[in-house]
C-alpha cells in the first residue's frame, strides 16, 4: 500500500497566522488524508447510526486523564474523543472549528470578546452544560497547580454574562483567543479532580466505559449534539508502550491504528496492505542541562554538545531519515520558523575546546526509556567520547527521571535526554516556547535557567510578550528574535524534529488519518 506524507505546512500557516475562526467556515474542518476521507466515513455508516468497533494501539501510558492537569500523549490523544473546548483543532491540518461553542467568538473591543455555548448541549451523564462547568473547568485550567497556566497570562478575566454566554477580557490585544481557549476542557462543576483524573466526563462525540493501566474503552455519548458525531459502536485502546508490541498487534489484526511507527517497520506493515500516514511535527528528543550546576551555566559548554553530536547521523542511522534535522527551536513546517543564527554543524574538534576550557572531562547522560530514545543513546555516547568525555548513560522511564532527578530541589544530575511536544496543544508558536521557556516548572526548577540566567530569562519573556501582541511581519520577526536567543542558550534545545509516522489498515478503517503530534485523533473515522 502507498505511504502517504503530507507536509503540513500550508495548513499549519493557516491555523497560526488567521488567529481567527473565520478561516474555519464557522465548523468546517478540512477533509484528512489517510485511508479515507470524511465523506467516506459517513458513506460508510449509512443512516447514521455508529457501527463496529475501532482497536488502536498506542505507545505511550498514564495514570492521568484529567484535561486541566494531563500533558500525557495517550490522555490527550483519548480525551480528545470524549471532552471538548469551547473550540477544537482539526489535528490533522491544525484548522480551528465550535466544538461546545457556538460560533466564533463575538468581539465586543479590542480586549473584550462573547463566546455563546452551544445549544442543548449536555455532558454524557444527561446534565446540562452552563456557564459555571466553562468557569471551573477555566480556574482548574489555570490553577498555580496547572501546566496550563502559562498559556493564559494574557487573560484579565473569564466571567459569566448569563447561563449560556461569558465574557473573555485580556490585558491587551490578542487576536488568538478561540486557538488557547482550547486547551480549558470544559468538564462538569460538580466533579472532583480526583473523578476527572481517573475518568473524565465531557461532552464529545464518546464517553468512557472504562480506563485501566492497559486499555481504555469507549462508546457513544447519546448526548452528544455537536458537529462530530461518533461513527463506531466502541473505540479501543491497547497499550502497547513497545514497538515490537504494537507492531505484532498491527500484523496479527488485534489493532486497526497503529501510533508511531519505527522506520525500521514501515515495509513490514506495507506489505500487509496498511496505510502509513507521515506527517512532519515538533515531536523531539532535547537534550536539557541542569544550568545551576558548573559548567552547565555557560552557554557555550551547553551548545558543544549539540556541536559534538551528529545530527544528521542520528536521523539516518536511528531514525530511517524520518526527521529533519534541528536548524532552529521552532521545526520548518511552523510558519513563525526562522533559521537560528547559530547553526549546530557537527564539528568534534570545536566541541572538545569548548569541554577543555570549561575542564569537563566526565558527565552522567540521564534519559528516558522510549525506545527511540534509547536507540539514540548509543551513537550520542559515541560522539561525545570522541570530543573527549567521559559518559556515563542511565536510562529510566519518564515519570522516575522528572521526579527523582528533574524535579526535586537542588537538582544534582548533569544532562538529560528525553522527547517532547508540545504540538498537542497547538501551532501557536507561544505554547511551544512557552512550555519550555515560559515562568514554570521547565525554566524554575529542571534547568534553573530563570535562576542561572535571569537577564536572559527576562529577555526571552519581554520578546514573547512583543510576538503575541504583533500581528503579519512584526510578528514573524519577534519569534524569529526569540528562536535566535534560545539557540543562543540552550538550556534545551532539540537534536532534530520527528516525523510522525501513523499506520492505518484500509482494508478495514475510513476516514482516519496521522497527526504531526503524539497521540491519535480518530474523531470521525469509521469501520467498513
């Protein structure tokens, strides 16, 4: 079967640069590519009524589904069939639709906009949705607790005009606001947090029947009235956190949606008559410095690691060429991308200056223990040997390097190497550097760098301000400033940017497609 990569490119710079929900035709979403299309989706359920079941393995776990708190690939990825925003991404092209609202936001003045919430719109418990879910689910959202806080600062006030309206006022001009109001899941008032990190309820298109460490099942909401509705029985996720797991699934027929596969198994699958669907994203491995710790603190020891390591080896060895290599923190498909000023050509001889001056002989590399991370490990130890180190590799699962090593006061570890993505919630070029480099748990306590740099720090944080304010070429110029100081710094920076690669069998599947993120959406796709 053919391979189908699509370069996301043109609609990423629609979603990024309308900021608005104009663009989107007030629901539309564009037709995915993949096995099928949209409309053959619904050709395929005639009548309406879901039918059969879809089995998707995917390659990530959680123990956390809560919308306000999860960052997790395969909670994001399941929460997306079963809670909505007031408005939502088509993943595959990043084009914005009214998911619980409903239309665009009214503008009342500059820093004042209406959103309407849909009409009849229920949670699938059967209550109403109000005003006062959007309210709670918008302070759980932005609690000091949250991940998510971050992404709001431009925010002066979220309140009630009436049950069925509220009132958005920022602090100054922002013309993206249905694109952040994404990210607050509207879950019920009444629930705890304790009950929506276990299993949420929301109001799309699924509800939970069930989540445990290994599989997650999901049918219909009967409540649902939105504009996507469900086109199978039950949705099933395995868990299968191994390649080779994933893949045996895929060719025995116990799966019908495979989530990221390795290069190396992409014939296999096409000789089985799967679609591979590959789609160019942000998702990275970083290498990430603990800057309170001498000699991480300069900047120029920092980037002779990046120097040290070919890059362009580890795409084509490790990867199968699925990767671009990293030429700025931004990838090239972000339409806000600018080739960095400091370019990281592999140069060992550069790199074993910069170690000998700063007297670094030895360090401890920690990682995760993806699989793709793991099998970038050994050619990474190879390069930095060669500039003149000693090193050291711990390979741990990513909960026990964040919080026995990353996340604790006083980090003592050296370097780190671990995958990220922050695509999942969106282009926005200010949510990908915000995650990493916004005032949060990255920049306080990981790197330190808000503390070993605080001049810069500030720096970065004035020149993101400026960029969410301007609009067109300001804009473009501002993010290009902060891509320049980020690679400047490195405090973390990416080794290259993975190309997301998802199989689909046709055979049986209509209307799925890949993202340019972890996790799988599959949101209107259907069974033959």
């Amino acid at each position: 079967m053919r391979s189908t990569k699509r370069w996301a490119k043109l609609t990423a710079v629609a979603a990024a640069t309308t900021l608005a929900l104009a663009a989107c035709g007030g629901g539309g979403s564009g037709t995915p590519s993949g096995s099928g299309s949209a409309s053959d989706a619904t050709s395929s359920t005639s009548g309406g009524a879901p039918s059969g079941q879809l089995n998707l393995g995917v390659a990530y776990e959680t123990t956390n589904y809560d919308p306000s708190t999860t960052s997790s690939a395969l909670a994001m990825g399941s929460n997306w069939h079963v809670v909505e925003g007031l408005y939502e991404f088509d993943m595959s092209n990043y084009k914005l639709f009214p998911a619980l609202a409903a239309g665009e936001p009214t503008k009342v003045s500059d820093t004042e906009y209406e959103v309407t919430l849909r009409d009849g719109a229920k949670f699938s418990d059967g209550t109403d949705v109000t005003t006062a879910d959007v309210l709670e689910s918008y302070a759980r959202t932005t609690a000091d607790t949250s991940i998510y806080k971050q992404f709001f600062s431009f925010v002066d006030s979220v309140t009630a005009k009436d049950d069925k309206t509220i009132t958005i006022k920022t602090k100054y001009p922002f013309a993206a606001i249905a694109e952040r109001f994404v990210d607050v899941k509207i879950i019920p008032a009444s629930s705890t947090q304790e009950e929506m990190t276990a299993k949420p309820i929301g109001t799309g298109p699924f509800k939970y029947d069930s989540i445990t460490n290994t599989a997650i099942d999901a049918s219909p909401n009967e409540y649902y009235n939105g504009p996507k509705p469900a086109k199978v029985e039950k949705m099933h996720w395995d868990v299968l956190k191994d390649d080779a797991a994933r893949l045996a699934a895929a060719l025995g027929g116990t799966i019908d949606v495979m989530e990221t596969v390795p290069s190396a198994t992409k014939d296999q699958l096409s000789a089985a008559g799967w679609t591979l669907d590959e789609v160019p994203g942000y998702n990275n491995p970083f290498l990430m410095f603990n800057t309170a710790k001498a000699p991480f603190d300069k900047k120029e020891v920092r980037k002779a690691f990046h120097y040290a390591i070919d890059r362009e080896k580890l795409v084509k060895d490790a990867m199968g060429g699925d990767a671009q290599v990293a030429t700025s923190f931004l990838p090239a498909v972000n339409p806000m991308y600018k080739e960095a000023s400091e370019q990281f050509t592999y140069d060992t001889a550069k790199a074993k200056a910069a170690f000998e001056a700063a007297g670094l002989k030895e360090i401890t590399l920690i990682t995760t223990d993806h699989p793709w991370i793991a099998n970038l490990a050994p050619q990474i130890r190879q390069d930095l040997e060669a500039a003149g180190l000693t090193v050291n590799v711990q390979s741990m699962a990513s909960g026990d390097l964040y919080a026995n090593f990353a996340d604790v006061d006083n980090p003592t570890y050296d370097v780190a190497l671990a995958p990220g993505d922050p695509s999942v919630f969106g282009a926005d070029p200010g949510i990908i550097i915000n995650w990493w480099y916004g005032d949060n748990v990255w920049t306080q306590k990981r790197t330190q760098w808000a503390t070993s740099a605080p001049d810069q720090f500030a720096k970065l944080s004035g020149i993101v301000s400026e960029a969410e304010q301007a609009t067109g070429d300001d804009a473009k110029a501002k993010w290009g400033e902060a891509q320049d100081l980020i690679a400047d710094e490195a405090p973390i920076f990416p080794l290259f940017h993975r190309t997301m690669i998802t199989g689909i069998n046709g055979q049986k599947v209509v209307g799925a497609h890949g993202i340019g993120t972890t996790g799988l959406n599959l949101v209107g796709a259907a069974v033959k």
